[in-house]
C-alpha cells in the first residue's frame, strides 16, 4: 500500500497545499516540465513519431490556434479549486443512500473536465481526498498532454500508451509466460506443476508476472472474464488477483477506464 | 495541509508529531472553565446511551437493541489507552509469524468480501512501523492483532475502530466506539463553509461534533479571529474530539463545549457566522436495516434521527435564527433518499427531497434566504444550505 503511493506520488507530484500562494505560470511548456513525469515525456514524443500525420505541421498548426492553446493555458493556470469548479466529480459507485447509513472505505474518485472532456480517476488510496488530489494532479498531466497534441486521435493513442505501454499480443498463439503463471493461484488449470509455489505482491518476482498479466489484459480490451478464461480461472479468482495489489489494481483499472469498463472493486 | 502527502497514517502521524507532540493521556488538560462545560443534559430521548468504549463488541446475536435499562456509567472514562495506530511499536513480530499470520487472516476472508484484503493490507500498515525490518515492530501483541481481524471480519466491527482512525479529508481522525466514524459525503461541508464571505475571521458552531472531524478541518483553514464552537452532548465525543482537537493543534481555534445542540452556546447567541451539523438523520424505523457494522457498532445517538429521521433536523431549524447572526451561513447534512416525510408529504411525493428546503423557505421564510438543496459527490441530495435574513 505505501509503496504503491510512494510510487504514484513520484509519478504524479501531489497538489500544493491549496492555502499556499501558488505560482501561476501562463506557458504551457513551463506548466509541462513542471507537471509532465519524464516517462511521460518520452512517450509522447514516441508517439508523434509513429504518428502517421507529420507531427512537426501538426505543431505549427498549434502555434497558429492560438485560441485552443491559450484556452487550455488557462485551464492549467487555474488553482486547485477553480480548476475543480469545472469538474464533475463521481464516485464509481453510488448505490444506496450513503452518509450515515453505511461504512464504505473505499473513496475512488473520477473527474470529469467539463470544458474538455477528459477524465481523470484515482483509487489508490483510502481517503477520498488523497484520492481527488491524485486525480486532479492527473487531470493536470492529462491537460499539458493536450496542449502538445491538440489533435484528438492522437491524444487518446498518448492516453492509452500513457496508462502504460503494453507489448501486443497474438491472442491465437498465446501461452502464459512462467512469470505470470508464477502469480496465479495454484487452482489455474493452465498453470501445471513444475511452476512451483504462487509468487505475491511482496516478492519481486511478482512484478514482471504483473506487467505479463497487464499485457494480457490489455488484449483482451480490459474484460477480466475472457483474461481469466485463457489463464484457467474463474472471473471471481483472477479478480481477487488483480485486488490483491495496489499498484496492480491501479493499472488494471485505469486500462479497464481507458476501454471504458467500470473499475473492479 | 500536514498529512496530505504522507502515504500512510503512520507517517502522516509522525509528520504530526514533530509539529505538534499529542498529548498521551495520564495528564489530559481539566475541561475548559467555560460555565456551560457543565451542563450535561442528556436532552434525547430514544435510545440515547453510547456503547460503552471498553470491552470487544457482543457479538450481533446477543446484542438487544436499546439496551435503555442499564445505561453505561458516565465520565468514568478519565483515561484511555490511545488507539493503536498511534501506540508505540514495542512488539518485536519475526517474519515467519507474521507470515503464518497474514495466511491465517486471508484464510478468513470470504470470496464474497474482496475488500477485506484491502483492510488486512491496511491494518497491518496502521499496526506496525513501515520499515521492512525483520523481526517487525508492532504496536500490539500478534494475537491481539489477531483478535481484532477476528472482530472485523466476524462481528463486523467497523474496521475505522479497529485501527482507531478514519482518514477524512486530509486528516486521519481519530475514532472509538461511541462516535460516529466521519463519513466521506460529509468532507464537502468544509469547502461549503471555505466559501462563504467573511468565513476565516468568523464564528462557527459545529452541533453534535462527534470525533471532532468538521470542527477540527474547518479550525484549519480560519484566519485570526476565528473560531469554532464544537458541541456535542456524548461524554465518548467530548473525549475524542478534545483529542483530535489537540492532535492538530486547534485548541486556540476550537472551544468544546458538552451539552445538547444549542444549549451550551447561549453566551454567542446572535454571534454566529455559521452553523454546520450533521446530525443523527436515519429514520428510527430504518435502524434495524442497518449494515451491520453500522447498526450494531456506532453509536444510536449518532444514528437516530426519530420519526421520519427529521427530529433533530427541525429542532435544529428551530434553533437557527437566534442562533445566527444577521446573514450567516447554515449547512445541515441530512438524509432525503428514504422514504421520510412521506406521511408528511403525501401530496407530492415527488417533492419528498425538497422537504426541508421548502419547510425552511416557507415555514421560516422571514428568516432565511437561498435555501436549497447540494448534492453530494453521488448525486444524492446530501445537504441543505442557507442564509440568514
């Protein structure tokens, strides 16, 4: 848990406290070395380049369209709580009355940036304002993103690649790796005997099974039944997998969002 | 905002600390002077004694509901051990132990309930030091440790008293059995009260503070000259929020006050720029339907809202335009999803969620203004807020 936040804090810096004057840069390439992790930058540039378009005509387009670029300057120049006033904000999952009437721990939230449409999400961790901190710190990200690619197919190929970068899979010849067979709960009945003991979330062998899992998972547009079908388990056990980890289940659920699937819980 | 960057309540505490060393009980500061701490009016009728804070929680089916007859002794509580996420890590647990622990306590969880692995996760956090040392330190006994995943899983005691926090905003709060556990719908009332003109310098009530969560995050962000006056009638809640209170430093922000609403705010009468509450809103009818960890562990008096679930509420209404000063600001939160007020209200069903706001508007309407009903982050009808003329 802690070091699945420790992790998420390095990736996506926490807000300012909103009580201290913020600086509030009006260029957008300030606001993107501020606000865009390394990784991200890479991928970004990764992507125009793979980009069938001409990515450097589709930058000077941008400079020309001065009005998009201003407007979303703007957007990152805003303080946490303008920026929020422009959000709707849900939880994943509002049945019954809530308040008093229930003990529910888990405070996922969800953005959504009503001038641009872009959702940003946060479930790694249990208060609920850690949680819309993170999301708008993501939000943030999601923005500078757009400010660089202001062609949308684009943005939501960096999106997708942004969530992570996954290798592809060919579903008809796939075999599980031994890494991901090393964290499956012994009942998987692909998973045979020489694999030896299940590898948890502890181990650091878990982590390459967990990036084979994410591979899978993403070949199967996010739908965990067919993902557990091909590894030998029930939807109910590869779920609880998932569950097991944080940093798994963050993953998991920001590719099943990206496909816009409901997260697992 | 302390604790907003830490990654774990234990590192959040030890952010606090070094600002603000909490206080540990054996000399806990005398109540404060003030003329009023004395009342101690148990003003509420229907089943209004708090579960006593000591012994494990009967299990579910041995409880009576209301047991009225043989109420808990008052102000016996004078000291109290502090809830384990904050007790010293003094108890060596070697991997191999913790390791059969960890299987023994997943073994336990049913497939039915995932999110119980978060809470083992959690409770192991809040039990022991973040250092991956080997033996771990603990702050209790393994099998205490043991007992109290028992009691979670088992007698679905809330997990919030099983560590004794509930993290709330960017607070973590602290929380025993006898308060209510801070609700996440209930985070928005700070940013409602941030908004209002004149808010930092201004005074503040906050009826039936309960852990003190609202009194303690709104005192946070006050300028010079404000205030929070924190009422609560429950002996448990007087402890704990005094505890909160001290925990973040707001003593010189927030003045406790033990007595029922109203009552023990008759010297800042017409003084107040706001008043926040959110009282006990289930209707009386609904309590046995409660989740479990719900129903049978918090608190009645927190819980209760009798008929309709709006006895508080209106007394509450009541109370407002002498209490606020010309202009002040009120936010109750409250409960409109059940079927409340239906009798009330049959004429209009439909019109059901817009029950206290139209009974303020007209009832009261020389009174108040710009009443109206604010969702919560569901989109349930959480809150009503307004004005006074």
């Amino acid at each position: 848990m802690a070091r699945a936040l420790l992790l998420r804090i390095t990736r996506y810096p926490l807000l300012p406290a909103t009580s201290a004057p913020r600086p509030a840069p009006r260029l957008a390439p300030q606001l993107l070395a501020r606000h865009a992790p390394t990784p991200l930058r890479s991928l970004s540039s990764s992507a125009s380049i793979s980009s069938d378009g001409p990515s450097a005509g589709r930058k000077r387009e941008e400079v020309k369209d001065s009005n998009v670029s201003k407007e979303i300057a703007d957007y990152l120049g805003m303080s946490d709580d303008e920026l929020m006033e422009q959000c709707e904000m849900g939880t994943f999952k509002a049945s019954g009355p809530g308040g008093q009437h229930r003990n529910k721990r888990e405070s996922a939230v969800r953005l959504r940036h009503r001038p641009t449409g872009i959702i940003a999400q946060a479930v790694e961790d249990r208060s609920q304002h850690m949680n819309r901190a993170s999301a708008l710190a993501r939000l943030r990200t999601l923005i500078a993103l757009k400010v660089t690619l202001s062609d949308s197919h684009l943005f939501n190929h960096v999106i997708s690649n942004y969530i992570s970068v996954r290798r592809s899979i060919n579903l008809e010849e796939y075999t599980p790796p031994v890494e991901l067979l090393q964290i499956l709960p012994l009942k998987s009945t692909v998973r045979g005997k020489g694999v030896g003991p299940q590898i948890g979330p502890k181990n650091p062998k878990f982590s390459p099974g967990m990036q084979a899992l994410l591979d899978l998972l993403y070949a199967v547009e996010g739908s965990v039944s067919d993902a557990a079908k091909i590894l030998g388990l029930s939807t109910g056990a590869l779920s609880r997998l998932i569950l097991s980890d944080d940093s798994l289940r963050t993953a998991a659920n920001e590719l099943r969002a990206s496909k816009g699937l409901k997260p697992l819980r | 905002m302390g604790p907003l960057s830490s990654p774990s309540s234990a590192a959040a505490e030890s952010k606090i600390k070094a600002k603000q060393p909490w206080r540990c009980s054996p000399s806990r500061p005398a109540p404060s002077p003030h003329p009023s701490s004395s009342v101690r009016t148990a003003a509420r009728t229907a089943c209004a004694s708090p579960p006593s804070p000591s012994p494990p929680p009967p299990s579910p089916r041995s409880r009576r509901r209301c047991p009225a007859t043989t109420p808990p002794p008052r102000g016996t509580q004078t000291r109290t051990r502090p809830p384990l996420f904050l007790r010293p890590a003094t108890h060596p647990v070697p991997a191999s132990a913790l390791a059969a622990f960890r299987r023994r306590a997943a073994a336990l969880v049913p497939a039915s309930a995932p999110h119980l692995h978060r809470h083992l996760r959690w409770l192991l956090a809040d039990a022991s030091t973040t250092s991956d040392s080997d033996p771990a330190l603990f702050r209790a006994p393994l099998d205490h440790i043991e007992s109290l995943w028992l009691g979670h899983v088992r007698a679905r005691r809330p997990f919030q008293y099983v560590v004794g926090n509930e993290h709330w905003r960017d607070l973590v709060v602290a929380v025993k059995e006898g308060v209510l556990i801070p609700r996440p719908e209930t985070e928005a009332v700070v940013d409602m009260v941030k908004g209002v003109e004149g808010f930092g310098g201004g005074w503040w009530a906050d009826l039936g503070t309960g852990s003190g969560a609202i009194a303690v995050a709104v005192a946070r962000e006050l300028g010079d000259g404000g205030k929070v006056f924190a009422t609560d009638v429950s002996d448990v809640a007087v402890e704990i929020a005094r505890f909160n209170v001290e925990r973040y430093g707001v003593q010189d922000k927030v003045e406790i006050r033990q007595g029922s609403w109203f009552e023990p705010l008759q010297d800042v009468k017409g003084k107040l720029m706001g008043v926040i509450s959110n009282p006990p809103y289930i209707p009386t009818e609904d309590l046995p339907g409660l989740q479990p960890e719900v129903g049978w562990h918090e608190p009645k008096l927190a819980l209760d809202g009798g008929r309709d679930g709006l006895e508080h509420l209106l007394h509450l209404c009541e109370g407002l335009s002498s209490a606020l000063k010309s202009g002040g600001f009120f936010v109750f939160e409250r409960d409109l999803t059940s079927n409340i007020c239906a009798s009330i209200w049959q004429t209009n069903g439909n019109k059901q969620s817009e029950f206290l706001v139209d009974l303020i508007s007209s009832k009261w309407s020389s009174s108040f203004r710009d009443v109206k009903a604010v969702l919560d982050f569901a989109d349930i009808k959480r809150f009503v807020t307004g004005y006074h003329r």
